[in-house]
C-alpha cells in the first residue's frame, strides 16, 4: 500500500482535527483490534 501525500493536504488536516498527535496510536489500536483477518476483509471491500 503506497500512500502520497501532500504537504498542504497534510498541514490542513492537522489543523482541522481536534487532537492529531493521537492519530497514531489510534491507528495501531484499530489495527491491533482488527486483526489480520478483519483488515484483510477492509482490503477485499469495494
């Protein structure tokens, strides 16, 4: 998965969300909810 981002986009974005130094952990807590199997499921979904 490859991701390119805009720094302008990105500099939007984090003056818009409430908390974004969260964003991380809050990343890896979904992953690690998900698991391998339900992020495959995320990945299949069209």
């Amino acid at each position: 998965m490859l991701h390119l981002l805009r720094e302008a986009s990105i500099d939007r974005a984090v003056a818009a969300y409430p908390s974004p130094e969260g964003i991380i952990a809050r990343n890896i807590a979904t992953m690690e909810k998900l698991g391998h199997t339900g992020y495959q499921a995320l990945l299949s979904e069209d």
